[in-house]
C-alpha cells in the first residue's frame, strides 16, 4: 500500500478553535514530486491547514497518512524528523549568524583531537564546506558562507532557510508565503529555488497569494475556502486571472 499511496495524505480533518471551526473535513493527496499550491482568501483555512502538516498544531479530527501510515505530529521536530520540513514567511533564521551557522544550527559537526577522544569541537571547515555545497546544489552564489544572514538579500535568505531543510534531507518542504514583499529579481530566485527542488523530485507546498508566482512553478492547486476545499486540480490551462476567479468564486467555471 505504501509503493501506491501519496506522500502525504489528508482525510476528513478538522480544525477547531473554542467554537470556530477553522477546517471543516479536509480532504488532500500530496503526491511524491507535486509542487502544491494551496490558494485561498484570508481566512479560508490555509494558515491552519499548514500548522498541521507541519506538526505545529494537532488536528482536531480527522486522519493523516504518511506514505499509507497513520501518522501524528507531535511537534514541528517530530514532522522534521519524518521528512516534512516548513519554512514559515519569517524564515526563522538568526541574522547575526553566519550562512553556514544558521545551516547547522541545532546539528553542528564536531571533530575529535588525536589522543583525546573525550574532547569534541566544532568542525567549522567541513561545515562551511557542506554549506558552500548546498546552495551551489541551489544555483545560489555567495561570496563567503561566513557571511551574516542580515547582510543577504531576501531570496538568498530563502536560500538558506531551504538549505536547511535539504541538510535535514527533507522530502516535503512547506514554503509560507516566500515571495511576499521581495522586489522581481528576488522573486525570480525564489522561484528557481521551488523548480530546482522539483527537479530534485522534492515534494513542496507553497501556500502564496500570488497567482502568478503559483501558476509559474505549481503542477497542482488546492483552493480553499471557509475551511473546506472546494477545487483540486492540476494546473494546466489556468492563469493567474482564471485562477483568482477560481479563488474568488470557489468555482472552476
């Protein structure tokens, strides 16, 4: 069942806050390769939907499988562990670290010295290395991976949180909003950065309220709306205008 089944898959979930019901029985295949779009107005239910699915909030009913599991998030570790990696609109990096330190962080490399085994340090020069390779695996040139993040453009920071998540070897990366307020360029980097991890045959969910950028880079897209998923459907033949009617209306037509 495993070979067959989505990457990821969504039954019947729901999202309660006190009497608000956020989602209201979700259904979504995440199949492995697809760059998912989920679309929809504010509120619709998208915020919520990528809390679960990056182990940031329990759903309040409903069954997740993972490769044909079941499978519960208990936080996003847990999610990150089990291949599903988020990065969130504010890229959660450390601006006063450097590139290869915001990279590592939380799983830094150590080295031992030759006669104390006991003694651990840093191994900075294979970090930098494995960093350097990563956003070169990205098309991403930067100078120095010693470099601070604050000193990056907005799209080299996006580099940085997603080679993150590829040193985490994540198969499915949630992508919040990464091209809000970035100017064309930084945009265009962006959206490389999404069809290189295609080609690399990652799975990624891009929540965006930009229908030009879902319709340059998405193969699939979800439009939510009150907390239901109304449209399913791959992307060909839509624009960015017929897709923002679809947004709108709820309806393909």
């Amino acid at each position: 069942m495993a070979d067959t089944a989505p990457f990821l898959s969504l039954t019947g979930v729901t999202k309660s806050y006190g009497p608000v019901e956020a989602l209201k029985g979700v259904d979504l295949d995440v199949h492995a390769g697809d760059v998912l779009a989920l679309v929809g107005d504010n509120g619709a239910g998208k915020s919520s939907l990528v809390k679960i699915l990056a182990g940031a909030h329990p759903p309040s009913g409903g069954e997740i499988r993972l490769k044909g599991e079941p499978v519960h998030f208990a936080s996003p570790g847990d999610a990150l562990q089990k291949g599903i990696a988020t990065i969130y609109q504010d890229l959660a990096v450390a601006p006063r670290l450097s590139i290869t330190e915001n990279i590592f962080l939380g799983s830094e490399l150590t080295r031992t010295i030759p006669g104390l085994p006991g003694l651990h340090l840093l191994d900075k020069r294979r970090m930098r290395r494995e960093a350097g390779a990563l956003l070169t695996r990205l098309s991403v040139n930067v100078a120095d991976a010693d470099t601070p993040v604050e000193r990056l453009s907005g799209g080299q920071r996006q580099a940085v949180a997603l080679s993150r998540a590829l040193r985490w070897d994540a198969r499915m990366i949630i992508m919040d909003e990464p091209t809000a307020a970035l100017g064309v360029q930084e945009t265009r980097l962006v959206l490389d950065l999404i069809r290189r991890l295609h080609a690399e045959g990652r799975t990624v969910v891009l929540i965006s309220h930009n229908m030009a950028d879902v319709c340059a880079v998405a193969t699939r897209v979800a439009v939510l709306k009150g907390g239901r998923k109304v449209i399913d459907r791959g992307i060909d033949g839509v624009d960015a205008d017929r897709l923002a009617h679809m947004v709108m209306t709820g309806r393909e037509g």
